[in-house]
C-alpha cells in the first residue's frame, strides 16, 4: 500500500498509475537523513528518509518526509510492503 499525501493506494498497478499521474515529469532527490530499525521475526525492515524534493522549473526546493516497511523474499531481495510518502509544508 502507498499513502500519497493522505491518499492510500493499494495494488502495484494502481500505484504505478498514481506514480505516473503526477503533474510532473522531472524531480530531483536530496536525501538528508535515513533511518532504518529492524521489524519482527520475519526480517523485514523500516526506513524512515527526509529531504528535499527539487522540481524542474520551480525555484524552491519542497521537503519530504517518507517511510518505506521492507519485507525479505526467499530469494533474498526485499519488496516494499508499506510506502507513505509526505511532503512537509511547515
């Protein structure tokens, strides 16, 4: 599931509808801080990132707070389980 601003969004292909429906094609990522903690007996894991999000043709640079719940596969890769994504006006 996706949070988006509020907006909860589940299935890979409504959020890759909601992803490509942003009025915006470029974006720019600063990362200033992750932080990750391990989740429950099954190894998944949380991460926690904030920063600032730079759009093509904007003057000013938005914050970002997002938090991703990672869970492993036995193929030993990670999928994200839990995604919310916020961006931080005040």
């Amino acid at each position: 599931m996706l949070t988006f601003e509020g907006q909860k969004i589940q299935g890979s292909q409504n959020i890759v509808a909601k992803l490509s429906s942003l009025p915006f094609q470029q974006c720019q990522h600063s990362i200033t801080t992750v932080d990750c903690q391990p989740s429950g007996p099954a190894g998944g894991m949380l991460v926690f990132v904030s920063g600032n999000l730079q759009l093509a043709g904007e003057q000013h640079a938005l914050k970002f707070s997002q938090m991703f719940h990672l869970m492993p596969t036995p193929q030993g890769t990670f999928y994200v389980l839990n995604d919310i994504f916020r961006l931080n006006y005040a």
